[in-house]
C-alpha cells in the first residue's frame, strides 16, 4: 500500500521528503479517517521536528493531486477527514 501512494506522489510529481514519507505512512497506518490535527499528533510522536502547517500543506498537496480525498465531515465543526 504504501509503495503505491509513494508511485502515485512519484508520477504526480510530488518530491518526496521524510516528512512528507512519515505523514503517509501515518495515513497507512490509521485504521480509522483522521484529520488534520490527528494525523499531526500521530506523526509528531515519531518526528518531533514536523510541524502542524507541514501536515496541512501535505494533505492538501495530496489531495489536489487526487492521491487522497478529503471530506467535509461536519459544516458545525468544519472537521475535514483525509
């Protein structure tokens, strides 16, 4: 699963680096549908360095390339699941 979302970044063009690698192998690795804020706090638990606007900017490169979807789930919250 995950060589195949590092293909689809690979043949979107998208550079890779080791935060972009760690925020979808944490995508991978969730059993559920995170959002933002979550998927932050997994990975800053692995990487310390990565930052809450690195995981915003990465889900939405991902998301404009179609690689992930994201999804409005609640117009109260404004929680946007990826």
């Amino acid at each position: 699963m995950e060589t195949d979302l590092l293909k689809k970044c690979y043949d979107a063009g998208i550079r890779m680096t080791a935060q972009r690698s760690l925020i979808i192998e944490t995508l991978i690795g969730s059993d559920d549908h995170p959002d933002a804020d979550q998927v932050y706090r997994r990975a800053v638990e692995r990487d310390q360095s990565i930052s809450l606007p690195t995981v915003y900017r990465t889900l939405n490169l991902l998301d404009d390339a179609g690689i992930i979807k994201k999804i409005n789930m609640s117009v109260i919250q404004r929680k946007l699941v990826y």
